[in-house]
C-alpha cells in the first residue's frame, strides 16, 4: 500500500512540474508576431485616403479625398503603379468602403448618381442631393445594381463567383421610418448572373436588414434589425449569418445595438462587432461553429472592432479609448498586438485596419503626426530575420506604443467610420 501511494505521490508531482514548466514556457516564449514594412499609398490628391480592403493578390481598395477635399471618389492601388480613380455613376462622390475579396478584378462599392433623389433621403452618407446605388466595377468600366423597387442601394462585398452583397430599397412607404428615411430596405444578393437581384431575410421579427461580406461559399454576413431608419449600426440588434437560405442570429455581448458581422473568410470564421451589456462600448468578436469570441481591447482601451479577416484566421481593426484616440491592431492565436510596434521605427501612427489578405498583407490609414496627413498604408511581412525575430517573452509581446492624444477632427473621422456606410456618423458616445 506505500509502495503504491508513493507512486501516485510521485506522479502527482511530476504532473505538477510539468504544467508549471508548460505555463513558464508559454510565458517565455511566445512566438513574436510577424514585422512588416510600410508603404504609403497616397491619395488622389487630397488630403486623406483610407485603404478598406486586400484580395489575394494585392490589390488594394478604399477612398479617397480628391483635390480641394470636398468630394471622395473609390480608388484601386496595385503594385508598381499609382492609385487609379474608379470614377462615379454621375454624381460627385463614390467610395469602396469595405473589404473586397474577390481575385478576378470585380470591386464592389457605391457611388452618387447624377438623379436628385426625390425624397431627400441621404441614404449613403454623401449628402441627400443625389439617389445613390450600389456598382461593380471591372476593366475601368462601372455598372450600376438594380434595388428592390426604391431609389437607393449600396453594395460592400463581392466573391469570387461573381456574387455581390449590400443593401437595398424597396418601393414601401414606411410611416414608422425614422426621418429622413422614407422607404423600407433589405439586405440583398446580386448575381453571379447580370441584372439578377435576391433579397435575403431579416432576422424573425426584425424589418431591416443589411448585408456586408460573402465568402465563396456564398456565405453572408450582416446586421438584423426592427427599425426602419437611416443605415446605421445603431438600429441592427441582431448580428448575422444567411446560409442556405436561413438566417441565424451569431449572438452578442449583451447590448441591444451595434451588433455586426463584418467579414467572412472561406472557412465559415465571422469577424464584426458587439456592444456591451448597458451600451457604452462595443467589442471586437471572431465567431466560429456557434461561438461568439470576445477578442477585447489593447490595454487601457474602451471599445474596439473588427473590420477583416483572412483564411489564417488573422483579424484586423481598430481599438479605442473613451476619447476616441484609436491604434490599429492584429489579433491572431487568442492574443491582440498594436501594429503600431510592429512597422519601422518613424513611421506614421497606425489609426484604423481594414482588411488583411491570405498573404498577411494588411490595409488601413496611418495617420502623421508630424504633417496631419491622413493617408491610405499597406504593410507587407518583412522577409528580414533580424527584423521579424524568432521569440519573445509575453511581457514583450504585450508592450503598445505609446499613447498618442489624436485631432479632434481625426478622432471624429474615425467615430464616422463606424456603421454599414462607413461615412455615417454612428452614437456619439466616444467623447
């Protein structure tokens, strides 16, 4: 009988040793994220540019202030060229405000005609002057997609079959809208086939709904809600998934509004947004197989989002403090870094992550301290050993840049990103 209780003695302990001696070696060497180097994409001639969105093969899209400020425009930026102006349906602004994922050269975004929009709705974010719709642009040329009856649409994502997903109005009169909103919206599908329109359903017991990514499964992502009212994330309760013809509610935190998924890689794996019980706050989720993960914040952060995801499993976006002053992050392996401390030395502060491609190259704006410019960045992994390092302890791996106070102005520009336009102000809650 000692023989035996000495044995599980013994083992106990052995046990005991081997989990302390795992937990020291995770602290001690925790594999350091990749390094990058940066570029700056410029503008197209304006003051600030905003990168949204990587494919697979480099391609970069976002927005961009022309020259004078006044008006914006979307833009495609591929290696060894400058950035290419694609234009508008006619009226003055455009933008491609959401990653695009698809490889062939399809960009979805939305754009002002040069209609005036009858019921001075504003239904983009642009001003209420013009009716604004959805467009997929290719080989320089840009067409414009159908509605569901109404007057405005907005398109954030398209795959690699050609499907493209966003927004739509119907033609219903709605007298429970929230002015200036007029007229009911959905969350819709065009494609893969020319003028083909499919409209998906909100939520059970919800009116509204928009969608924002598709992977190519075919696979969407988007927000639920009962309110008929300007497109904002303030009205969506439900964050969602549509598949199969079905919608299911991904889950939340336990607020009641912003609630959002923002993009989906090909393995089912959504990225988005979810508010705190209470409302004050909202955080970053990754879900996967039915679970809502809390991604969180960076120390001493408030709030924070996801905008991209990659087939890694890689997450970028943004984390706050209560004063709006925001950092750029990555999270990968359950653990969230400033991309601040991962880019050279001197180089413009990292504000906003938009997207992230298979190949880890991450988009975003950068802002300069120095200039106050305001401008679109790539990073690209660094192949330099010496740079990106092999390990580092947790301590180190946790280490942020320094707390940089931000511009009013560029503080409230990052407030404005918030929501399904992108440009549409969201709750004023980051003081």
């Amino acid at each position: 009988m000692k023989s035996r209780a000495l044995i599980l003695v013994t083992m106990t302990l052995f046990a005991a040793l081997a989990i302390t001696a795992s937990m020291d070696a995770q602290e001690q060497k925790i594999e350091k994220p990749q390094q990058y180097t940066f570029t700056d994409l410029g503008t197209l001639g304006g003051p600030t540019s905003t990168a949204n969105g990587i494919n697979n093969k480099g391609w970069v899209t976002g927005v961009s202030d022309l020259p004078g400020g006044t008006t914006v425009h979307g833009f495609l930026w591929q290696e060894g060229s400058t950035m290419k102006d694609l234009g508008t349906l006619g009226g003055p602004n455009s933008g491609v405000f959401w990653p695009v994922k698809d490889n062939r050269g399809l960009i979805a975004g939305y754009s002002e005609t040069s209609s005036t929009d009858p019921l001075n709705e504003n239904f983009c974010g642009f001003g209420p002057a013009h009716t604004c719709l959805g467009f997929l642009w290719q080989k320089g040329a840009m067409t414009p997609l159908p509605t569901l009856g109404g007057n405005n649409g907005f398109a954030t994502g398209v795959n690699n079959r050609g499907q493209v997903v966003g927004t739509a109005e119907n033609g219903t009169h709605d007298p429970s809208c929230i002015a200036p909103q007029v007229l009911d919206w959905e969350a819709v599908v065009w494609g893969p086939e020319e003028g083909e329109i499919h409209e998906l359903p909100p939520f059970p017991g919800d009116s509204i709904a928009a969608a924002v990514a598709i992977n190519d499964k075919g696979q969407v992502v988007g927000g639920s809600g009962p309110i008929c009212g300007p497109v904002s994330t303030a009205g969506s309760l439900h964050a969602v998934l549509w598949q199969d013809g079905s919608v299911t509610d991904l889950g939340s935190f336990g607020g009641t509004m912003n609630n959002v998924g923002t993009a989906i890689n090909n393995l089912g794996q959504a990225v988005g947004f979810s508010d705190l019980a209470g409302d004050t706050a909202e955080h970053a989720f990754l879900w996967q197989d039915g679970l809502m993960t809390d991604l969180g914040t960076l120390p001493g952060d408030f709030s924070s989002t996801a905008y991209g995801i990659n087939n890694k499993g890689q997450v970028v976006g943004i984390s706050c403090d209560q004063s709006g002053n925001c950092r750029a992050f990555l999270w990968q392996d359950g653990v969230m870094t400033d991309l601040n401390t991962l880019i050279p030395a001197g180089s413009p502060l990292l504000i906003y992550g938009g997207d992230i491609n298979s190949r880890g190259e991450i988009v975003g704006q950068a802002f300069d301290q120095t200039t106050g410019k305001m401008a679109a960045f790539l990073l690209t992994p660094s192949s330099d050993e010496a740079a990106s390092g092999s390990a580092t302890t947790a301590a180190q791996a946790k280490n942020q840049s320094p707390r940089v106070t931000l511009p009013e102005s560029v503080r409230n520009l990052l407030q404005q990103r918030r929501g399904f336009g992108r440009f549409r102000p969201g709750p004023t809650r980051l003081q």
